[in-house]
C-alpha cells in the first residue's frame, strides 16, 4: 500500500471512477489536456480545502491524466522512472506503467547488499502495476493485485523497492 500526495491522489482517485473498461485510444499526450487536467487538480484541491467537504464528481478523462503525468509531473518522478501511464479497468481497478531505467534506480538507491534484489536487474524496461484504488474523506488507498517487469510477474516486495 503506497501513500500518495494529494494531486496524484485527486488525479489517480478520479481515474479510477471512470466507467467501464478503458478508452485509451494510443492518443498522445497533449499540453492543452494537461492543463485542463492541472485546473481540475486545482479545483479538486480547492474543495478538500473547504470547510464543507460534501461530495463532488469531476469528469476526466485517461488522456487528461496521462497528459498531466507527462506535462505537469514528469519532473517530480523518482531517478529512472519515466513515461508514466494509467489506465482505467473500471469498478475501481487501475494499472500503470513506466518505463523503468534499473540502472539508475540502483543509483539513487542506498543499499548495497548483496540481498537487494534491484542489484540482479539492469537496463531499460516496462513495469507494470495493477489494482484497486479507493478514495475516500480525501485520501486514497491503492491495494496492489499484480505487479510485472517486463512480461515476469515480480513480488510486491520487489515492486516497492523499485518504487522506494
């Protein structure tokens, strides 16, 4: 279970509401969606903020999220990780995927051991994590299902090191 920051939360959390299976088309990522994207965040922080918190739905879609992870987050992404996608599986499921250089995640690492599974891989490669994302009183919990590099299915304690 990872903790996330309330703009990837809001992001992430609004991605997981949209209906059914997912729409994403190989559209590419483009500026104008991720500022429309970077309004809605706004928006959606603006009313946790409130003194009111009553519910509100806000539309997105898949494109103004990638967008956004592409224009507006990039730069906030830990060493090696890059071109961040997230696609909507419906009644709450997510899956996202980079592209994840291991060599540089070693880097920024500390551990040295020779237990640390990141010290076996190398290279440039996919990971892909899959769940489910509940939302709720402005928090969000994303409870890992599945976890891979490249086409290997890798252990959640491997998929947090890589993310740590």
């Amino acid at each position: 279970m990872f903790r996330l920051g309330l703009r990837v939360t809001a992001v992430v959390a609004a991605l997981a509401l949209l209906p059914g299976a997912s729409t994403h088309a190989q559209v590419r990522p483009s500026k104008s969606d991720a500022q429309a994207m970077t309004q809605k965040v706004a928006a959606i922080a603006a009313h946790g903020e409130g003194a009111a918190r009553q519910g509100r739905r806000t539309t997105v879609t898949e494109n103004e999220v990638n967008s956004y992870l592409a224009y507006e987050v990039a730069d906030q992404l830990p060493a090696g990780v890059g071109q961040p996608t997230l696609t909507a599986l419906g009644a709450g499921r997510i899956s996202g995927r980079a592209i994840v250089d291991l060599d540089a995640v070693r880097k920024a690492g500390n551990s040295t051991s020779l237990f640390d599974l990141r010290s076996y891989l190398t290279g440039n490669v996919p990971v892909t994590a899959t769940g489910v994302l509940q939302a709720s009183n402005g928090r969000g919990r994303f409870e890992l299902e599945s976890a891979s590099v490249g086409v290997l299915p890798i252990p959640k304690l491997l998929l947090q090191e890589i993310v740590a």
